[in-house]
C-alpha cells in the first residue's frame, strides 16, 4: 500500500467512479478506499475528506494529466 497515492479527491461517488472508469480505460489502475466501506452504514462523518482515488507512485502524473485534460474538454 506504501506505493498508493492520492491523485484525485471527488465530492461525490458517481464524479469519481466516472474518472476511476477513464483511467481504466486509459490502462491506469486505481482504488477507491471508500467504494464499499460507506455502501452498508453511511456515515456522513467519514467523508469530510471527500471519495479518494489511489493509483500507484509510477502512474500519478499521468493519472492527474488524463483528469485534467477531462476536464477540460467538458
């Protein structure tokens, strides 16, 4: 897990499964911590860091630049 960073933060979880699902499809494997840990017991206290997507240390920058470049294409 120590090789896991932060490359993006979403208020909500439909925003970040739709950019999970771009890296996916730009071949950048991600984790959602917070996917299946709120499904059963939502507790609004335990977003106040907002829905997290992880991706290995290597693939950061470019996981960054392909949300970015989303982004701005909307």
């Amino acid at each position: 897990m120590s090789d896991l960073v932060i490359v993006a933060r979403f208020a909500s979880r439909p925003e970040a499964t739709v950019a999970q699902s771009l890296l996916r499809s730009e071949g950048i494997e991600t984790l959602m911590p917070e996917f299946n840990a709120l499904l059963a017991d939502y507790d609004p206290s335990m977003m106040e860091h907002g829905w997290r997507l992880l991706a290995h240390k290597d693939d950061a920058e470019e996981a960054q630049a392909v949300l970015r470049d989303a982004q701005m294409e909307i």
